[in-house]
C-alpha cells in the first residue's frame, strides 16, 4: 500500500521539523496513540489502538527516524505488532518546504501488513490508511495552530 499528500502549515519549517519530532505532539496527534516513548533521539516506541474495518487492534511499534536531510527532508521507518489481528511494517519520507506564510508538507508512504488485516481487502484498509493519516495531519494543525480563544466573554464593565 502507498500513500501521498500535502498539507500546509502556517509556521516555520524549523518549527514544523521540530514539532514532528516531539513525543509529546506525537502523541496527541496520532489517531488511537495511547503512548510514545522516546528511547533516544531517533528510536521511539508507540502502543496505538486502531480499529480497521470490524478488526481492533492494539499496536506495539517501534519507529525509527533518519534526520540526515533536516530540516529540509527526513524519513522514518518502523513496524508494529498488532497480536493476532496482524502485523504491520512500512516507512515515510517528508518533505518540508518553506512557502509563503509557512511550511509545505509532503510525504510518501509505505507500508505492508499481514495476519487478519491482510485479509480485510486492500480497499478498506487503504481507505482506512488514508483516513487515519487525514485525522492524524488535521490533529497536528490543530495543536499546531490552536484558533484564537474569544475574549469577549472576558470583557469588564467599567
């Protein structure tokens, strides 16, 4: 299965590389995570909880990143072990590229699965792959460009 898309994000590419590399947004960012834990600047572990189709799954992974290219390029790479519900494994390359009012994010993906995932039909787990990868951008913005909070409510009588 492959997968590509853009997002833009209203900050500065370093701000964007750094956040992609925070545990901590991370977590909050990526759909089903209930954990990330950060064994050295370039190894991670992740338990996420995902549910694909009529299959729920609770992943234990391990990813590993390659910033060599950062803040411009980095790819990562990893696999995750979902019990009997089945395995995944697979790797992305990012792009970051500073535009106008912030940064253009491209990525492509890959990634291969097996056990009873395997067997839910490439459709609804590409589907699945797509939806899961949109929450996890939109997430990300979210935390990266909270909306204002409305101050009027605040406002005194004098």
């Amino acid at each position: 299965m492959e997968l590509s898309d853009q997002v833009f994000i209203a900050l500065p590419r370093e701000q964007v590389f750094a956040a992609l590399n925070d545990p901590l947004i991370l977590q909050q960012a990526i759909p089903g995570c209930e954990e990330i834990i950060q064994h050295s600047p370039t190894e991670l572990e992740a338990r996420v909880v995902l549910k694909i189709g009529p299959v729920k799954a609770k992943f234990k992974g391990k990813v590993t990143l390659d910033a060599a290219g950062a803040p411009q390029h980095f790819s990562l790479t990893g696999q995750g072990d979902g019990g009997v519900a089945g395995a995944a494994k697979g790797g992305a390359d990012v792009h970051l590229e500073e535009v106008e009012d912030g940064t253009k994010l491209t990525y492509e993906a890959k990634a291969e699965i097996s056990g009873k995932l395997a067997q839910l039909g490439s459709r609804l787990v590409t589907s699945t792959a797509k939806k899961l990868s949109k929450t996890f951008f939109d997430n990300f913005e979210t935390i990266m460009n909270p909306k204002p909070e409305d101050t009027s409510s605040e406002e005194q009588a004098s």
